[in-house]
C-alpha cells in the first residue's frame, strides 16, 4: 500500500508529475489558462486552506513544505507567482527568496511573504531580500486575493509594498 501525502485531502485532488514530489491541486476547466501559484508553508493545515480558497478561485496550486522544496518546485514548475511563508525548516523563506532572486530565470516571479511576525524588522528583512508583498497570518483571503490579483495583472511592476 502506497503511503498517503499528509499534505492531500480528500477536498484536494492530488496530480503528481511523474518524478516529482510536489503536489498539484487543480479544479476542473482549462488548467492550461490559468495562472500557477507556488505555496510554499511547512503546516499542512495552512497549505490545503490556501489552495483549495486559490482553486475556488481559478488559481493552479502546487506546494512546498520547506524553503528548499520552494527552490527546486520554482525551478520545475516556473509559476506565476509565490506565496513563501518566512519560517519554515531546512530552508526559511527568507533565504529561499534570496536564492530565487539570485536565479535569472525565477527572478522575476512575484513572492508574498506569509508569516505570524508582523513587525516591522520582519517585513523590511522581506522587503530587502526581494518580496513583492506582506501578508500576516492569519491570512485575510480577500486581501491576499486582491494583492495577488494586483501583482498579476499586465500593469503590475511586480513590486507592491503594501500589507
């Protein structure tokens, strides 16, 4: 018998790509026209909340749980966008941000920061290694929807300093 990923639910379908550990959630229609959006957080709960609210919303999903699994996911994938919490294991988010932005073929992808420290030492630390965006848990859907709305748009700089 297979183990099962303590990350998939039954409200998640997973996909695996073959070779890969990462998972993929998706709800039905044209998964080619939607935008792919990395979440990357070592809790399980926050993971599957996050994408099953980004399916509802149109979004593809694919997860990782530690700032090095966002890495190699980023590079795999290419996605349109990251949510990187800031304390993870093996790798936080913020030093897996730094590697993203040292990469020119991620450089560019927009990343949210995601976290519980809401201080101000916190989010210019995230701002000086790279984020687009600050978001503090627990996480305003709407408002992350809105900012992720914003940086994807054809008119965004990529850059949004606000929380």
């Amino acid at each position: 018998m297979k183990p099962k990923d303590p990350r998939a639910t039954s409200g998640l379908p997973s996909i695996l790509n073959s070779g890969s550990e990462h998972q993929t959630y998706e709800q039905g229609g044209d998964a080619e026209s939607k935008f792919l959006i990395l979440v990357a957080d070592d809790s399980a709960d926050s993971v599957a909340m996050i994408s099953l609210y980004l399916q509802t919303e149109g979004y593809r999903v694919v997860t990782a749980a530690n700032g090095e699994d966002a890495i190699r996911v980023a590079t795999q994938t290419a996605p349109n966008l990251i949510l990187m919490d800031i304390s993870m294991p093996t790798l936080d988010g913020l030093g897996a941000t730094r590697r993203i932005r040292e990469d020119p073929a991620l450089r560019d992808i927009p990343i949210i920061a995601v976290t519980a420290h809401g201080t101000e030492g916190f989010q210019r630390a995230a701002y000086d290694v790279g984020v687009s965006g600050y978001l503090t848990k627990p996480i305003e859907m709407d408002r992350m929807c809105n900012l992720i709305g914003h940086l994807l748009s054809p008119l965004a700089s990529g850059e949004l300093r606000t929380q």
